[in-house]
C-alpha cells in the first residue's frame, strides 16, 4: 500500500499584531498588506478572534477571497459556547458557527474547541455538542485541565473522528494521542504564557513528536504557535518548517 505523504500547516496565532512590525512585518508595509505578506509565507492562521466577536458572512467569504488556494483557516469556536455556556443550551450559537465556518470552504482546516478549565468532566455533555457541528471531522479539542485525558475520552473523539489538540505550556505538557487521521498542535510558551521563545532543541521536539503522528497515521498536522510576544511565533514556526523539511 503506498503511504499517503502527510500535509503540515505550520502557522501562527493571529496575523494581525501592531508589535510585530519592524521585526516580522517590514517597517515601511502598511497594515493592509499584512496578512498578503503572512500568506507567502504561512500556509496556515488560527484565528482567534472569532473567539471574542463575531463576524459577518461577508467578512469569511472576504477571508476565503483572499488566500491563497492551498491556504487553510482554523476558527476558535466563539467563547459563549465554551466559556460561558460551558457546552450547554449552545445550540444556536454552534450551528450559526459552524454555518459561518462552511463559508471558508476548501479553506477550512478545522474549528477549535477550547474547553474552559473549569468545564465539568461529563463526557456525554461534549459529545452532544461535536454532533451539532455541521463535520465533528473537522473539529479539535482543546482541554485546559487534566482531567479529561482518560481513555473514555480518548475513546469518543475516537468514535466521532474528533481531534485532540496537544498543547504545550506552563500548565500542560504536549501528548502524543492521535484520535483520528488528523492532528493538533498548539504551542502557548513552555515556561511562560505567550511571552516565550521557544529553543531549536524545544522546537526539534515538536517535530519529533509531528514525525511519529505522521508515521502512525497523521495525513494533516496543523501546528501552531500562540506566542506572539516579540513576533517569536513567526520565528519559532519558520524555524520549525526548516526542521520539518
């Protein structure tokens, strides 16, 4: 059987930040230009503000318009789902999300699920809410608190084809579960929250750990990096890229 080369997306957090001009956007580009200069080089962008507002339809098709083909978004599902809600009576806000989302067509790698650190472990209350997404498929799972890394859970992304998103940071060490043939990675800062640059020898490691899911079956890994302090998240991730060649 001939084995199907695995796609990375290696991108950044976000685009769109003032301090990074000078050390990642030119000086001179103006702001308009920005996220056409991001996507020569990034083949991905996890937006986070569709976390704290919501956007016309107009805005994703704007979005959709301006990438390139090969280009893919991922969405941070809004937080009165997951932080306000808790993943109850937030059926509405979920579908009308996931409609937006559709907009990006082809352009849409996958919808982020932060669960807030708080969330109560029932397993049942995050399978209900996978299933009003249009594609649970196209869904990763970010948990914010060690509870939930049981195997009940790692059984039902399993079930649904759900991702788990593997994060790093100072409260939680990157995993290695892979739930479906796709995979996560999200990068906070490891000793600090977002205000931290990341060594080639810490770097080597997330490439290791992208290897081994791609050789136990990972045909996409998105991998981001969340530290945009000082524009080290452009860097890390350029830095990344070369290791993965």
């Amino acid at each position: 059987m001939r084995k199907i080369q695995t796609q990375y997306f290696i991108g950044t957090s976000g685009w769109s930040y003032p301090h990074w001009q000078g050390l990642f956007y030119p000086q001179e580009l103006p702001q308009s230009k920005w996220f056409e200069h991001y996507s020569r080089i990034f083949s991905t962008v996890e937006v986070n503000a569709t976390f704290y507002r919501t956007f016309k339809d107009t805005t994703y098709q704007k979005w959709y318009q301006r990438a390139p083909s090969n280009f893919r978004y991922v969405l941070k599902a809004h937080r009165i789902i997951t932080h306000r809600k808790y993943l109850q009576n937030a059926e509405e806000e979920i579908k009308d999300f996931s409609r937006k989302a559709d907009l990006l067509e082809n352009k849409l790698g996958m919808i982020l699920l932060q669960l807030a650190p708080q969330t109560p472990y029932e397993p049942e209350r995050l399978k209900k809410v996978l299933l009003l997404f249009s594609n649970p498929t196209k869904v990763a799972v970010e948990f914010r608190h060690k509870q939930w890394f049981t195997q009940e859970i790692q059984d039902l992304l399993r079930e649904l084809g759900t991702t788990i998103c593997s994060v790093d940071s100072p409260k939680l060490e990157l995993i290695d579960w892979l739930t479906s043939n796709q995979a996560y990675i999200r990068l906070h800062g490891r000793k600090r929250w977002y205000r931290y640059d990341y060594s080639t020898q810490e770097l080597q490691e997330v490439a290791t750990l992208a290897q081994d899911m791609s050789k136990r079956g990972a045909e996409t890994i998105y991998i981001y990096f969340n530290n945009d302090f000082e524009a080290c998240a452009p860097h890390n991730a350029l830095t990344l890229m070369e290791l993965l060649k």
